[in-house]
C-alpha cells in the first residue's frame, strides 16, 4: 500500500480489508438503516451508494426494492448478483455517474479525501429535487480516553498511545481530517440543503467483538506508519492482544451521521 499524502488509507487489495468491512457493518449497519428506514418507502428510488465497501448496506437498499448503483475506486468486495449495479469509480477525479438520484450515501469516504469540500456540494447538486444526501463519518478528532475497562492502568496508556499515534500522524498524513465530521452539518447547509439533522453514534465494545478488533485491522494495515511514527512492534502486539482480550472494554468510535435534502 502506497503512503504518499492523500492515498486512501485502507486499499481494499490489503489482506485486511474484508474484515474491516465486516466490522464496519456489524459496528454501523444498524445505524444507517434506521437512518434509512425513516426516510419511508424505497420502492423505485434512484439510489447511488459511493465507497460502497463490502456493499451491505447497497444490498440492504436493493433489499426494499431501491435501484442502486455501489461505486468504489476497488470493487473487488461488491458483488453484482446482490441485486445492485456496480461501477469502478474515482469520485475525486471523475464525474459522479449521471442521474438525479433520490439518494446518494456515502459511510466513511470524505474524511480520507483531502477535495472533500469540493466533493459535498458536487453530491448536492446531483440530487433530484427532494433528494436525500446522507453522510457518516467518524469524529475521530474528539474521541480520548475510550478504553472503558482494562486489566491493567498501562494497558489504557498504551491504547491511548496507539490512539493518537494513528489519528493525530499517521492518518493525517494520508489525507485523513479527523475534525471532518464536525464540519458536515454546515457544509450541507452552506450546499443549500435543508432540514439538515445529524444523529451522533458510539457505544461499547468488549475484546473480541467488532468495535475493538477494527483497531487490530488498523494495526494491521497501518504498522508501518505506526512505527515510523514511533510505535514499536512491542507497543502495537500489545494492543492488538488488549483488543482480543474480553476483560477489556472500548468506547467505539463515535459517528455523525448527517442527512440534508434538495429543495
């Protein structure tokens, strides 16, 4: 995986990508269909679903009966057969695909994209009229302290270390914004969006389970850039141990999901 700025920090060719998708849908899937499902009756909606991933919440949207189409810069996690289309598609450098869609969502995608303010109101403006754009992103930049329980006071110390090794340097230096998230809202009414709503997300995750073994995936996909940041293999095994070790207990990470309409 490439690390010049601005490449995407989770190249879906890595060994670990499916199970950060996994995680991903089992930590948010929920979240983002009731986000969904309020929206009322999908039947024959125009849906585009952008960084569709391993394309769960595309087959959930295919599921009530929506027309999708799941892009990704990689589609080699997105099957066709789940009732969705798909199409290899760089939203940084290529128009979105043609159409007024009714919905265009997209779940962790900007953040990593450092044209993310010249992408948002490229989204709005794709919308048919009444159109729903729904976006989730981590707030990661004010996420500290999230180790709710652990074996030992060093261990909190040593999952902070990681924390901040891995939002504050490394990611940043892949293009990632962890503040993104708290600009959305505005940046969709500054789009003309109206009843912009954001919906904040996090709860607990013990070792084991999905919210603490994303941050294993992220070891695993980012040691180097961890330990050129000084981060040594000692540090990082430890952490990776602490997130399969069910006496621990994480805080996961928190969400806004911010969802505006067309006029």
């Amino acid at each position: 995986m490439s690390t010049a700025p601005g490449t995407y920090a989770f190249d879906n060719d890595d060994p670990q990508a499916a199970d950060r998708h996994r995680h991903l849908a089992a930590m948010f899937d929920e979240l983002t269909t009731s986000r969904l499902a309020a929206l009322g009756d999908l039947s024959g909606w125009r849906c585009l679903e952008l960084g569709a991933g391993g394309g769960s919440i595309a087959a959930w949207l295919a599921g009530r009966g929506a027309h999708v189409l799941a892009t990704d810069l990689n589609v080699r996690h997105l099957h066709a057969g789940a009732g969705y289309r798909v199409l290899r598609h760089d939203l940084v450098t290529e128009p979105l695909p043609a159409g007024a869609w009714q919905l265009v969502h997209a779940r962790f995608l900007l953040t990593h994209l450092p044209q993310r303010e010249q992408i948002l109101p490229r989204l709005a403006a794709a919308l048919a009229p009444g159109g729903v754009l729904l976006l989730e992103e981590f707030a990661t930049g004010s996420y500290r302290d999230a180790m709710l329980a652990a074996p030992a006071p060093a261990d909190r110390l040593a999952y902070d270390r990681y924390y901040d090794t891995l939002i504050d340097t490394v990611l940043p230096a892949l293009g990632n914004d962890p503040y993104w998230a708290l600009r959305v809202h505005a940046a969709m009414l500054q789009a003309g969006l109206t009843g912009v709503d954001t919906v904040v997300h996090a709860r607990s995750w013990p070792g084991g389970t999905p919210g603490a073994l994303l941050n294993a995936v992220n070891i695993a996909q980012q040691r180097a850039g961890l330990r050129a940041a000084g981060l040594s293999d000692t540090d990082l095994d430890r952490v990776d141990a602490l997130m399969h070790d069910p006496r621990v207990v994480v805080r996961g990470h928190v969400v806004h999901s911010v969802l505006g309409r067309r006029p």
